[in-house]
C-alpha cells in the first residue's frame, strides 16, 4: 500500500465551486489538481494519472458525462475512481452518471464530513483495486491466509455505511465481507463464509451465476439494480446493489456495494400514496382517478363495455361548513365517502375530486339503466341524516351522468359532461340526477362564451349606466334616480342585466363591476351637483358578494371622497337574501355606511324572507315593494292585500315605501290611495341614458295629477314593457 499522499483532480468550470474542494480536501493531506473543463482534464490525465476524480456534471463543451465515459473507455484511466459532484438529484442523473462510468455521487452544496469518507473509501477500494490487478498472486495468498494486509483491508471496508460482499465465481463462496454486510444480515462473518450469494437472495445459482459472468464479460458493468436479501431471520431488505469484477490470479472477485434503502422505498411509498390518494376520505384522488379512468376506457373499447362516470356534488355543503365549521364538514365528507363505497361494487371506482366533489367510473351490463340505479342508491343513502359530533345533519346530492361511448371516449371529455349534467340536476332543484344531452353542451359553451366576453367586457370598460327616475306621489316629483347596469356588447347593442348579472354574480366578477358601479354613479352624482341640475339622489345596487369578497365600505368612501359629494346623495340596494349573507359582518358594514349617512333600501321586498326581525336589526330606510306584487295590483285581491301591507307596516317602522313596476294609471292611483311614498317604472320613465335624464331633469318632468276618482275611473293600460 503506498505511503504518499493521494492526487485528487477537480474537474469543474466554476473558479469558486474549485477553491471550495480544494479548501475542504487541503485539511486531509490530499494532493490537489485543477480542471476548467472536460478537455482540459483529459490533457492533465494524460500527462499524469490521479488517484481520483471529483467530476462536475454541467460544464460547457464536454460535459461530466462525457468525460466519465472516455476514461472508463480507456484501459490506463478505466480504475481511477470518479465522483459525480451535482446539484442534480433525480434519479435518472444519477443512473446516466453511473452508466457513464462513476462509482459514487456528491450533491451540491458539498457536505465536508461526506466529501472525506466518499473519497477515503474510493482511496482505499481504488488501493485495493490496483493491488488486486498488479499482485493477484499476492492477493490469492492473502485472501486464503487471511493475511495482515488482507485484515488492514477488511478495516478499511468496516468503515464504509455500505455493505461490501467479494465472491469468488470459481467456488460462488464469499471471500471477504465487511462489519455494515454483517450488521445488515444479522450474520458473523464465520456463519457468511459458510453462505453463499444464492443463500441471500431471490435468484437461482444459473441466474447469478450468469449474471457474474456479464459483469466479468463488461456486459453489465457499473450498473445499478435494486433487489431483495433475505436476513438470518428471514425477514427481506429491499437494497441497491453496484457490482464490478477484479481479476485475481486465474480467478475473478465480484466485488458487490450494497446500500440498503428501505426507508428511500417507504418515503417513496409514502409519497406515491400522498400523489394519488385524497388524505381526509382515503378515496383516489383526481389523478388517480383521471387514469384509473384512462384505463378503464381503453379495457372498454377492446371488450365492448359500456362505462358511466358519475358526477356528484353535495348540495349546499358551503352551508354546513360556514354553520358548522371546517372540521365538521370534514367529517362529513369522510362519512359520505363511507356511504358512497356501500352503492358501488368493488369493480367499480369511487374517487373525490375535490371539495365535496365525487366520481364514480362504473363498467356497466345492463345499459344506462345500471347507473341510473346507483345513483338511486346514493340518493337513498343520504336519507339518514348524519350524526357530526353531536350535530345531525341531512344533505342531498347532484348527479350528472354520461355514458361512454355514447357521449365521448376521453377521460377529460367524460368528466366534463357529467359535471354539466350535475349542474343541470342543480338546476332542477337538487337532489336529482341527470344524464348528459348534446343540448347541454351547447348551452354549456354559450355560457362559456358568455363568461369569456364579460371577462373582456370588464377589462375594457364595456358597461354603462342607465338611470330610472323614482317619483314623489304627493308631489309628483323626481325624488331620486336608479343606476342600472348595461352592456354595450360589441356586435350585440346594449344588452339588459338579466342577460349577464347572474353570470357575474357566479363568477365574482360582480365584486369588480360593483365597485365600478358605485365609482361612476358618484362621478355622476358629482357632475350633476356642479351643474344647473343640482344635487340629486343616486341608488345603485350592491351584491352579497361585495360584503364577504371586496370591500363595499371602501369603495362608497372612495366615491364620496373622490368627487366630494355629501352621503346623503348616495343610496344602496339590496336585496333580502343579500342581508342573510354573512350578517354580523353585514350588518357592522351597514352601520357604517349609516353612520356615514349613506341611505340603505331594501330591494325586491316581499319575495325573499320578509322577516321583521331583520327589519330591525339593519340600519333601513327604505322598501321597495317587488313588481310582482304590483303587476296585479288593481285585479288580484291578495297582491293589493300583500303591498297594503308592506305600505302600513313599513310606515308603523318609519320606512319609506316605493313601488317598483309601475306602469298604469289604474296602479299609480291605487297606490296614492294608499299612501305609498314613491313609485318607479315605465309609467314615468323606462331607464334612459344620461342626455336623456338630463333633458328630463332640466324640463322637471312630474306626473299628471290625480284624476278625480269617480265610478267610472279609467284603469289605464302599460305604458312600456
């Protein structure tokens, strides 16, 4: 064994990554040489041979690859050892670093204590490596002696983390192994002599036999293979194996590096179950589920099958986890799932997407009829209401089904259909299931088209305002104006919100156009103030979504702020479901806009909960009494009935009241009859453009006096529609 100090070459394009090396390997005694590039290594080899090689992978020219690969090509550099100095760590760098030759790897940045054993145990292996091939006769004598260089060899593998197992092929025995293989297999080194590698393993005595003879033959050189070794208790360790010949006098040695990695394969393990597994139901999860569903497709179309994917969403989940809280819909969830495994068989798949989105892939005998009966299953399973710590709660559930081939042959397509068919089943009114139809798809896409637009409507300020006036009766007067929303669509004039608000409302683009709203009707408000019109009273109409998503109490300051107008000018609208929205939070955002004085009206009143508990619980001033109750006012008793009595109780709470709709003469005097404050509609005005209320306003436009009432009193006909 030589006594001088060893010769490392670093092999690296980065001036600083060489320094590092070399300070880390200075305190070693190592003997260090320098390399930019591929080319220039090779030239320092070829002048004089190191002992080893730290080698960079990514260098311009030729690479680390490279490199490796012409000097294991080359007899006289074949043993010099190379460690791989990357910060690549993905497996297939590491298997086309060892298919070009290396023997270990490094991972930047380099750890010092792992740089020293790596390159000490390359060393002393690389030490032994040459002895073998200059002195085999000494070696054979050494290895049957046990000599002492064979014991100081024995040490110097003890040391190494890996298992070191040498067999001679002639006899297929062990020659030598070290403390690490000892420890792995629960054996001494005298029970190990006893053995031999087809002891340990699953393969025969033909197949590892054939193996080494590959190896000797450079066939199989520098590869790396994952197996199993059966321990002395007889349990399996899962191991990564590197395997390389060495001549030894007439014989050969197989040298084998065993590195056990069972816990890289349980992380591995862990890992894939995380990737493809839902961690709250244990269900697959939407990758699985997307090839679990790829494959079963491809079964079906070389069978004939018929295969159905079930789309299932739970009504009204948001409300038990905004009720209930997180946890509880999660617990929910997971005893859903439970139910779910109970309608399918075990064929089948069941899988969540997503929030309380599930699938199911059903290969299906009797037609459309099997999956028409599970989803009756899951329907009925649902029955029970759930028992949530102490809470019981009853849910239903959407289904949108679609069949393949019928609708489509691709996972994607398939599960697109059945999620349009369930929104359909929502639209029914839930708890329902629906199978797919070509119509869907087309209404499906209009939407779609429909949502791009207004997307791009938004970005580039394609809405405008139309105002509508609100009249005093005992005046006749304009008491106020309504902002309402339209859209100048290009290639489809002006479009009326009931065509798109839904969709804004649906997508939370509502949040960014409200706030548009209420910043241009101020501006207006602010226009109209500094010239001959004066001051006039703006409503505009706000969204539940307003109140949790954006920030309503910013945008009205902002508006007041901005065109320094007074509170009092500006009105908001909103409806009864908009007050049920997160209230606590609505009602604080009331009460300071209140206190701003900003004026607050109740929209569509009569259709939603019409509830006198949250009448006085908001800071209210106004109702709007819906057009439903007006439209019949005069030849239905009980409509007449409902809006006397929104007129009576609201003025008992000292509320205005405003009628929406109104569009006879017979209605306007009905409601004058009966004191309602204000009216709105097309018997005045429809919603008109900004000239054309400002034309109205400057001629102060009122209505016709009330005609004295008579036996014979006209009823009067619409006005507009």
């Amino acid at each position: 064994m030589s006594t001088l100090p060893a010769t490392i070459l670093i092999v690296d394009d980065e001036v600083q990554n060489r320094k590092l090396l070399e300070a880390l390997l200075r305190p070693e005694g190592y003997v260090t040489v320098c390399a930019a590039n591929g080319e220039q290594a090779l030239a320092l080899i070829g002048e004089r041979a190191p002992d080893l090689i730290l080698l960079d992978i990514m260098m311009p020219g030729m690479d680390g690859y490279q490199v490796a690969n012409i000097l294991k090509a080359r007899p006289a550099t074949s043993n010099i050892p190379i460690i791989m100095v990357t910060a690549q760590i993905d497996r297939s760098a590491r298997l086309a670093g060892l298919n070009a030759g290396a023997e270990e790897f490094l991972t930047k940045p380099v750890d010092r204590a792992e740089l020293w054993l790596r390159v000490r145990n390359l060393l002393r292996l690389k030490e032994y490596g040459d002895f073998l091939q200059n002195h085999s006769a000494i070696l054979e004598q050494q290895v049957q002696a046990r000599t002492v260089a064979l014991q100081r060899f024995r040490t110097a593998m003890d040391v190494s983390a890996d298992a070191i197992f040498l067999v001679n092929r002639s006899t297929m025995r062990f020659v030598e192994v070290n403390a690490t293989a000892c420890d792995m297999l629960g054996c001494t080194r005298e029970q190990l002599f006893q053995l031999g590698p087809t002891q340990l393993g699953a393969a025969t005595p033909a197949q590892l036999e054939s193996l080494y003879d590959a190896i000797i033959a450079g066939e199989s050189a520098n590869e790396l293979t994952e197996t199993q070794i059966r321990r002395k208790d007889g349990s399996h360790l899962q191991v990564e194996v590197h395997r390389h010949a060495q001549r030894c006098g007439a014989d050969w040695i197989i040298v084998s590096v065993l590195r056990d990695i069972t816990e890289r394969k349980e992380a591995e393990q862990r890992l894939h179950h995380m990737a493809h597994y839902d961690a709250l139901t244990g269900l697959p999860n939407r990758m699985l589920f997307y090839q679990t569903l790829k494959k079963t497709l491809t079964q079906a179309a070389d069978g004939g099958w018929l295969v159905a994917v079930l789309f299932i969403d739970l009504d009204h989940f948001k409300n038990v986890n905004d009720t209930l809280g997180h946890a509880i819909g999660d617990e929910l969830l997971g005893q859903f799932s439970n139910r779910l495994i109970q309608c399918v068989r075990i064929r089948d798949t069941v899988g969540r997407l997503g929030g309380d989105e599930f699938a199911l892939i059903l290969v299906m005998q009797d037609g459309r009829q099997d999956a028409a009966q599970v989803a009756d299953k899951i329907r009925d399973v649902l029955r029970a209401p759930f028992e949530l710590r102490g809470h019981e709660v009853s849910v239903t559930a959407s289904i949108g089904i679609t069949v393949h081939p019928d609708d489509a042959s691709d996972p994607e397509t398939l599960i697109k259909y059945a999620d349009t068919a369930m929104y359909r089943a929502k639209q029914a009114g839930r708890d329902a299931y629906r199978f797919f139809t070509a119509q869907m798809n087309v209404e499906v896409l209009a939407r779609r088209d429909l949502e791009t637009a207004l997307r791009k409507a938004v970005e580039q300020g394609e809405f405008v305002l139309h105002y509508q006036p609100k009249v005093k009766l005992n005046s006749g007067r304009i008491a106020g104006l309504e902002a309402l929303i339209r859209w100048q669509r290009p290639g489809h004039g002006l479009v009326p919100p009931q065509e798109f608000i839904h969709v804004l409302e649906e997508t939370g683009l509502i949040v960014r156009v409200g706030s548009w709203v209420i910043a241009s009707a101020c501006k207006q408000i602010g226009l109209w103030m500094r010239s001959p019109i004066g001051p006039v009273q703006v409503s505009v109409n706000a969204s539940g979504r307003q109140f949790v998503e954006g920030d309503l109490d910013r945008d009205v300051g902002n508006g007041l702020f901005d065109n320094g107008i007074t509170a009092n000018l500006l009105e908001l609208e909103l409806t009864e479901s908009t007050l049920m929205v997160n209230t606590e939070r609505t009602i604080a955002s009331l009460r300071n806009l209140k206190k701003r004085g900003v004026q607050i009206s109740i929209d569509d009143f009569g259709t939603g909960y019409s509830s006198l508990a949250y009448l006085r619980r908001f800071p209210i001033d106004k109702l709007k009494i819906d057009i439903a109750f007006i439209r019949d006012i005069t030849s239905n008793p009980d409509d007449a009935a409902i809006a006397l009595t929104i007129i009576r109780m609201a003025h008992s709470l000292k509320l205005d009241v405003i009628a929406e709709g109104v569009e006879t003469a017979a209605q306007l005097a009905y409601l004058r009859r009966h004191c309602c404050d204000q009216i709105q509609g097309y018997y005045f005005s429809p919603p008109v453009s900004v000239p054309e209320l400002e034309q109205m306003l400057l001629e102060e436009k009122t209505l016709p006096p009330p005609k004295r009432r008579g036996p014979m009193a006209a009823q009067g006909a619409p006005v507009g529609g």
